[in-house]
C-alpha cells in the first residue's frame, strides 16, 4: 500500500500493535484498512513514525539501517512476492529516518531493473510519506552519502 517499504513503515507499522496497524492501514479512522483514503494512510504512517520517533527521545535513541538487497516490489507480508528485481546495492544507516528512506529510493530508483519499483511507488503516491513526514518535523528529505568500505 505504501509503494515501498522502509525505515519509516517499520518503525510506524512494524512496531505497531495490531489495532496501531488498523488504525494506520484505515488512515487513522479505525475503520476498515481496504478502503481508507491513500493520502490518509500515508499520512498516518509518517505520523505514527514520528510518535516513535519522538518517544526515542526525538530521535536521538534509535538509529536506522536500510538494507538495499534482492529488492522486490512486494511487501515482506506477502506470502507469495514477485521475484526481485533489483538486487544488492549497499547498507544504509542514518539517526534520520526521512534521509535514510529518500536515499534508498533514489538508489533504488537509479538502479537497473527499478522500473516496477518505480512504477508502483508512484501509482501509491509513496513519496507523500517522504512529504509528510518531512512537513511533521520527522527529519529532512536532504542527505549526504558517506561511503565507509572505502
């Protein structure tokens, strides 16, 4: 639903209990996850993050790594994904969870056979998250890559 899944989605929908996970699926109204309003959910969850993100003292007890390896365009809750399509591109790690997730996308999207990912990222509206999240005071959109294995 989110078009992709990163450091924000596991900290708002994975540390969820399962009435959190209605109640961000549904948009924040509790009612039925199928048939919220997509800009609601994504909104929801960037919330939901920065309610983590601000219980971990603003941020400054948690620390984020993105994992960017056999990347396929469906959820890790889907019993059956498709294949992936885009294979491995590194670790990211960051104290800011927008920045982490806007630079996995745009490796992800710079990769070969990203064009699915793509695709289903922009049909979900999935960069509203990255908005969002940003306008709430979550983290910032801007990064700056710092290779280690160099």
């Amino acid at each position: 639903m989110a078009g992709y899944g990163g450091a924000i989605k596991n900290i708002s929908i994975g540390l969820s209990s399962s009435e959190g996970k209605m109640r961000i699926h549904s948009g924040g109204t509790g009612g039925s996850m199928w048939s919220s309003n997509q800009y609601a959910f994504l909104e929801a969850m960037a919330e939901a993050g920065k309610s983590v993100s601000d219980y971990l003292g603003n941020g400054e007890r948690i620390i984020y790594i993105n994992i960017l390896n056999n990347i396929s365009i469906d959820c890790d809750c889907d019993g059956n994904p498709a294949e992936p399509d885009i294979h491995d591109i590194g670790i990211l790690a960051s104290t800011d969870p927008v920045a982490i997730d806007q630079a996995s996308i745009d490796l992800c999207f710079a990769a070969e056979g990203s064009e699915s990912l793509q695709q289903r990222v922009e049909r979900q509206n999935g960069l509203h998250t990255l908005e969002h999240a940003e306008e709430i005071g979550l983290g910032s959109r801007y990064y700056s890559l710092v290779k280690i294995d160099e």
